[in-house]
C-alpha cells in the first residue's frame, strides 16, 4: 500500500509540473490578445465601457458637489482661499 506521501506528492508534482504552466501560459496569452484587440496606447487599461460611463457620471457629480461646497465657503468666508 503507498504511502499518504506517495498518494499527494506524484499528481502535486504533475500539477505543478504540467498543469499550472500550461494553465499560466494560456491565461497570460488571454489577457494579452484581449488588449492587443482593444488596441490600447502604452499604459492604458482595458475597462468595459459601463464602468467606464459610472466613472464618467461619478466625477461629475462630485465636480458639482466641489463647486456648491466652494459657492459656500466664498460666500461664508470670501478669502477663504488665500488662508490655506
């Protein structure tokens, strides 16, 4: 009868050997097809567009909210800008 380290050690070693660096391989390759048909400029990332628009809509509420909490403050405390 084997051994439990006979019974883990051999698929382990076949797993680690054969099946994670084909898995790796073809994982990277994936990725990096996805980014090549996105035909992106040098340090961009690939977003799906939805997020993209969430992003979009985001910022321009919060550049709203920062242009009604500056109104505020110029009309609380007009040289509030140069006090910084």
């Amino acid at each position: 009868m084997l051994s439990f380290f006979a019974i883990t050690f051999v698929p382990l070693v076949i797993f680690v050997s054969l099946v994670l660096p084909t898995w790796l391989v073809f994982h990277y390759l994936t990725k990096w097809k996805r980014m090549k048909m996105a035909d992106l400029g040098d340090g961009m990332i690939a977003v799906p567009r939805e997020d993209l628009e969430q992003l979009r809509a985001r910022a321009k509420d919060l550049a709203g909210r920062l242009e009604t909490l500056e109104r505020i403050l110029t009309t609380d405390s007009p040289d509030w800008r140069s006090k910084s």
